[in-house]
C-alpha cells in the first residue's frame, strides 16, 4: 500500500465528499479512489466513510484522521518547497481573481501581507467575475484563481489552503419574536436569508447528519456581508461564514444557533495554470496564503 497515495485519496473525499470528484482531484478514476479508502480502512481496521447511493460522508475516525493525513501531507510538500532552493528575488506581476465574498473576508488581508512581503512582484487583486470554466481565469489573463468549488477540470492545478467554517445565526431580536430553533425541523417556521443558488443547508448534530431544504428565500443575494447586515437587521436566520459573523456574535447583535452543531464547511482553494511546476512568483503566493490562513485561524464561534 502506498501511504502517501491513499492519505492524498481520503483527503480529496474529505474535501469533495464524491469519490468521483476526488477523482478528478487525483486525476484517476472513483473506483481506483474508492479502493484506496477501502484499503486504508482495512490497513487502520476502522471505517473511515459512510457511503451510500447519493453521499459519502466521513465517520468520526475519518475526520481525525484525514486531518492527520492533511497534516502529513502540507508538511511534506512545504518540505519539499523549501528545499528546491527558491529565489528570494522573486519579481514581476502577478495577477489574482477570486469571488468578492472571499476577497472580501481575510483573504484580501494575506495577499496583502503577501505584497508587503514581496515587495518586486507587481501584484493584481480583482474581486467578481469569476466564470464557471475552471480554466477562464487564463484566458483572462490571470495567473492564480481563488474559490470554494470543486475543481472540474483536471488540466488544473489545485491548493487546498484551509477551511472556511460557516454558521447559522440571527439578531436576538428576531429569535425573540419567532423562536429560537431547537431541532433543524424547525427552521421551516424561519425565514432564511440565502446566498444566490443556495437550495440547501447541511449541519451535523451529535453525529447526525441534517439537511434542510430551503423551500422559499425571504432575503437574497449574492453577498455575505450583505446577508449578515440583513440578519444583523432581524429579518430572519442566515448562514454565514464563521470569519465574517464572529465580530457580530462578539458584540451581541447576532446569536449562533444549534450550539455544538457543525456546519458544513468549504474549502480555500487556489486554482493555477497546468504544468508540474509552477512560476516561482505563484508558488511563492500559495506558500505564503497557505501559511497566513494556519497562523491566523478562524474564530471557534
């Protein structure tokens, strides 16, 4: 058994939960994926995935260990990094595009940082317009793409960075007026506040997994801020990322709902043109982002 192959499997699954778009992560097929699971269960004698027809979600043994295997793994490839001998006169322009919603949030504070630290690179930073095609961002002259999809494209190139945590909150307020929901059935009495082409909200409480199913929209748009205004507002429960709501939640105008529940998480990644090894100046902004986000942690809520 490869190790280092079979953690790099359950990690895309932990990341995609599809064995087919772990798949295209790994550029291999679902069952090749699906067999690398099955034989680091078999390796660990625990069950690290449920599956059934429609999801494969992670077990608890499976998130611990593929935050392990994740763990192994960014160690090894800044160790790697590192060793090539990277130039510390890197220089010349860099241009950057992901969603305003991301930009918006901290990482517009590390590529900042990352200009400061590299003073010669001439950096770009464009929030929006962002295309479905994963390869669209070359076409238009950028070099490096930020999102929170899963890549379709296996002619890419992709950096997980970290995770972006979410949560559920509302203005005290409103939960004064409508309840305070106890079990996830209840926010069909609640207006929800969505995200564009949002259709559902998936939590896991005391193991369980939920989904509700978002019927009607009382408020939406296509961004968090202004989604958290409206719910700072009273106008009904939002899901919101983590980073974004803390300071709200701190001061008291929004209040986090379904204490100890998890929210189903994105993920920051970095999308960046074909070939095994990257520009000096890309690689050297993944390596930085990717360390900001670990030395700046999300808030725990």
């Amino acid at each position: 058994m490869d190790r280092l192959l079979v953690m790099r499997s359950l990690v895309a699954v932990a990341d995609t939960e599809s064995f087919a778009e772990a798949a295209e992560l790994m550029m291999t097929s679902a069952s090749s994926v699906s067999r690398h699971v099955a034989s680091l269960e078999k390796h660990l004698g625990a069950r690290l995935v449920n599956r059934t027809a429609r999801s494969v979600t992670l077990t608890e043994y499976g998130v611990r260990y593929s935050a392990f295997a994740r763990r192994i793994i960014d160690e090894i490839e800044e160790e790697d990094r590192s060793l090539s001998g990277m130039s510390e006169s890197i220089s010349g322009s860099l241009s950057v595009i992901c969603p305003k919603w991301l930009g918006s949030l901290d990482l517009g504070d590390a590529i900042a940082a990352f200009s400061v630290r590299y003073p010669d690179i001439e950096v770009r930073l464009e929030l929006g317009g962002v295309q479905d095609r994963a390869y669209a961002f070359l076409d238009s002259g950028f070099d490096v793409s930020f999102h929170s999809r899963p890549l379709r494209d296996s002619r890419m190139r992709l950096r997980r960075i970290t995770s972006l945590p979410f949560v559920l909150g509302a203005a005290p307020g409103y939960l004064d007026q409508r309840g305070r929901p106890e079990e996830v059935e209840d926010l069909l009495k609640h207006d929800c506040l969505t995200h564009d082409h949002e259709l559902s909200w998936r939590l896991e409480i005391g193991g369980d997994q939920h989904v509700h199913k978002i019927a009607r929209s009382a408020f939406t748009s296509n961004s968090y801020l202004a989604l958290q205004k409206a719910a700072v507002h009273g106008r009904g429960v939002a899901l919101l990322p983590l980073r974004l709501a803390s300071g709200s939640m701190a001061t008291g105008e929004l209040e986090a709902l379904f204490a100890g529940a998890h929210v189903h998480e994105r993920s920051l990644c970095a999308v960046h043109g074909p070939g095994a090894q990257p520009p000096k100046k890309v690689s050297a902004l993944l390596d930085f982002v990717t360390r900001w986000f670990r030395e700046h942690p999300a808030p725990t809520g």
